[in-house]
C-alpha cells in the first residue's frame, strides 16, 4: 500500500484516494530485484524468482510497483524483468 493507491483486495481494510486491479505478469529468466524505491541501486527488499507471479499495480516510466501477494512484499520491479504487457 502506498498513500495514494493499494491494492483492491485492501479496499474496506485501508482507505486510499485510489485502489487497483493487480495484472499478474511473470518474473523473466534470471529473476528480479524487488527494490523500496523506483531507482537503480535503491535498497533490495527481496529477490524474486524466475517464474514468479509479480502482482503489478502501477507503472511510472521503466518500473513496476506491486507485490508478490495480497499479504506482500511491496515493492518496485524494472519492467525489463517482467513479461511484457499485452
């Protein structure tokens, strides 16, 4: 959850201005970082496998902010380490 968007599984439990649909895309060969911030370097959360379902929330510029689940981790994604959009 962020202060502006969560996900609607969150909505009823957590007030936001905005709740989203999560698009499950799939973690690429090699797997991801799953970082606090949407910049290069920003402190590593957790690793995500290759194959791993990544939750996706919200895109701004190259990188993806969502969770691995309902329950988490939250974090960001570079959209080059996931499947691309339809």
């Amino acid at each position: 959850m962020r202060g502006d968007l969560a996900h609607i599984g969150l909505a009823g439990k957590h007030f936001v201005p905005h709740y989203a649909v999560p698009q499950p895309r799939t973690v690429m060969p090699g797997g991801a970082s799953l970082l606090a911030e949407a910049e290069v370097g920003a402190e590593e959360l957790c690793t995500l496998m290759e194959g791993d379902s990544f939750e996706v929330l919200d895109v701004a510029g190259n990188w993806a902010w969502g969770c691995l689940s309902l329950e988490g981790p939250v974090g960001y994604v570079h959209l080059d380490r996931l499947e691309a959009f339809a």
